[in-house]
C-alpha cells in the first residue's frame, strides 16, 4: 500500500517484466515508437541535457550489417526481433542545450566545454535516459531485451561516428515462446543495499 | 492509444512529473523506501549485476555534514526535504554476482576480474538503476529532485568508500509551495533523437 502504482502497472513495468528473449512476428511500428519516446522524454537529466539518442535497425540490409557485430549468443535473437534500437550517447550534447535551457545560455560553455567532462556527463545521462527508455517499451505493452553484449567499436564505426558513444543495444517486440526461463534471478536484500545514516 | 499505460499513471511516472525544489514536511516513511526498492529491484542490467547503492541520509547530524558538499544552489533544498538519498555505483558489485546468477559463477572472474571494466560497468548500469529508482519514487506519489550539483570527492569521503563512486543525489518528498517553475523546459523532437537505418 505504499505505492500509488496500482498492482497491474507494477506487474507491467517491473515486477513481472522479464528480459525476453523470443519475439513474435508482430511489427512494432513507428506510431508505438514515437509513443515511447513522447513519454520517456520527460524524464529528468541533469541541466535537461537529454543526451540520448537512439538509431533503429529497420531495414534487412541494416540488420545484415548489425549482426557480425553482436556477441555469438545474442546474434539468433537480435536477427529475430521485430525491432533493434542502438542507444547511444550523444558526447556533443551541449550544441542543443540552448534549445534545452533556453533561459540559460551560458551552461553550453562554461559548464561542457570540456570534451572529457562532456563524455563523463553524456554516459550517466544517457543511461539513466536508457531507463526510462526501458520502462517505456514496457508501457507499451512491448517486452525489452537490452544488451551489452555485442563489439562497441565495431557497432560504432558501422552506425554512429566518433561524437556517439553506443550504449547498449535493445530488442523490441511482442515476448514469444519461452521467451524467458521460467526462474528469475534473485535480487539482493534491501538491507544489502540501502544503508541509513 | 499506443501505450497500454494509462494517461493518468503517464502522468504519474512521466508527462506531469516535475523535479521538485520544495517540499512539504511530510516525512518519507522507511516502508516507502523498502516499496520503491522492492518495486525497481526488478529493473533489468547488464549481467543482473545492479550496481546500485543507496545511502539515505536521515538523521540531522548526517544532513549536516552532507550540506558543506552541496553546490550552494542545491543547499537549502537539500537541508529541507524530507528524505535525501545518495546513489552509488558499487565498483565491486562482482562480489555478489555469485548469488545475482548462481547458474553461471564463472561470471565474476571471467567477465569482471578487472576493475576499470567493473568501474565502467557500474558506471553505466547503476546510473540505468537510478532511471529506475526515479520513476520509483514517482511510483509511490513522491517527487524526486535529482542533483548532481555537489562535491563528488567530499562526498564519496564522507559518506562512502573507495570502492562506491557517487552517482548523484536526490531529494524526495511531496512537493511543497512552488516546487517548480510553471514553463517545464523544452525536450528535444522525436526526429533530432531517433533515425531509422
């Protein structure tokens, strides 16, 4: 009784949310994706910086170029999926922030000048952004299945430039037979993890 | 009608959700912060290897010695909300992934035996989990003021150790007088975050 969330939205976004692993043939189409997007937008980053950006894999020829690049184990699921997205941090945010913080033009240079510190805020900022957008999939009714697993530079070179640093990359669809094993990971005690002072 | 989320609940999590710079004096109950925890364990990373550490900051004579870290901007804030939490990234979350995927102990050592591969890992995944964690707090009809204006160094010494690197720091309370400025800032289009390959 201490969330607001009803039951069926916990189920929906976190508690009996699984990373899948099978996809029906369902196409995701970009009515959904744009719904995602409108919705995990508003999610919070530090100085509005928004420094995620996202390449989808639609076309059977990009797909081609996608796979050599994926880890052995994920190439099978991520060839099957209705849809891969490539997240990535954008580490030239800073161009768009007096569009973002219109009310405050001077952060683009005395905040982010830096390349380094650029690099170092674009990577947190995007990953949280990365679980917003996570959670939005599954607002859509759609099930996620993100990975690390796959050649960075490669994936870099062949979809992004030198200015967008990948992420993670996210198979997107309608969860299919077994689309999981039946046994969860555990979780660590809370007392593991929240400590008070 | 492309998300299965309803409208009021996007609202909750997302479109009217605002960062708050007030609060009111409502205290944030410990069953709260174990609902948030037990609600975005289940938030997927890399490996199941959730970094993430929270430090709560709830006695007075802690808030004090947190305040001097503050950016003077986030201070009086920070002295003011209910409940303050410091997030982390464990850089030697390795440790647990013994019991995190017990079907696969080859893990810690093969994949993580070294640190800067743990550090960047963390990095990324526990600042996933603090996506997580917000929409969390949002999820118990809190408001999260998300702040990474502070002393990185001063805060790691005071509060953590060598082994958890600061992430950011975040006020939670209901929203008080004002929280935020009525004009929300500005997000980037759909077609400046997301191309199609």
């Amino acid at each position: 009784m201490s969330l607001v969330l009803d039951p069926a939205t916990q189920a929906l976004l976190f508690s009996d949310a699984r990373t899948a692993n099978t996809f029906t043939d369902e196409p995701v189409t970009e009515e959904q994706v744009q719904a995602i997007y409108d919705l995990v937008k508003y999610g919070p980053t530090a100085f509005n910086q928004t420094p995620l950006r996202v390449v989808l894999v639609r076309s059977a020829e990009a797909r081609e170029r996608l796979l050599p690049h994926m880890a052995e184990g994920n190439r099978a699921k991520t060839g099957a999926a209705p849809l891969v997205a490539i997240l990535a941090a954008d580490n030239e945010f800073h161009e768009e922030l007096p569009r973002l913080v219109p009310q405050a033009p001077h952060l683009k240079d005395v905040f982010f000048g830096e390349r380094s510190t650029r690099e170092r805020s674009a990577a947190m900022n995007a990953s949280l952004q990365a679980g917003y957008f996570i959670v939005g999939v599954r607002a859509a009714g759609l099930a996620a299945g993100p990975m690390t697993g796959f050649d960075f530079a490669g994936v870099q070179k062949e979809f992004l430039d030198d200015d967008h640093t990948p992420l993670m990359i996210v198979n997107i669809g309608k969860p299919g037979e077994d689309a999981w094993s039946p046994a969860r990971n555990p979780r660590l005690p809370f007392d593991d993890v929240v400590t008070t002072v």
